[in-house]
C-alpha cells in the first residue's frame, strides 16, 4: 500500500473516532505556590467536533493526492 494512502486512511480513521465517540484531554496548571506547598487544579478539556471533520477532509485530500501518485 503507498504511504499516503496510508496516512489518508488513519487521519480517516481519527477523525471518525473524534467526531463519533469524542475526545478529551486534561490540563493542569499550578495555581499557588508558597515555599514547599504546591497547589494545582486539573481541568479537563474536550476536543471540538470541528477538529474530526477536518481530520476526515486532510485523510480524503491525501488520499486523492496518493492516488494520482505514481510511485
């Protein structure tokens, strides 16, 4: 299989997954610190569905782009 047919396919794949199931990540960051005592808070943050539509429009171009191709 070429490489970018690929890599058209997981971007795909990936962007399927991020629009279906959806995704997130989590963030921390220090919020107070006095000496030796550390305070943080955790937050967590979810991907917008936006980000797996684009990933499935980039996987359909590459996978054009890979298909007109010669290797």
């Amino acid at each position: 299989m070429r490489p970018l047919l690929l890599i058209g396919v997981i971007l795909i794949g990936l962007g399927a997954f991020v629009l279906i199931r959806g995704g997130s990540f989590t963030s921390r960051e220090d919020v107070l610190k006095v000496g030796d005592l550390k305070v943080t808070a955790t937050e967590e943050q979810s991907i917008p569905p936006w980000v797996g539509v684009a990933g499935i429009i980039a996987g359909a171009i590459v996978i054009v782009v890979g298909a007109r191709t010669r290797t």
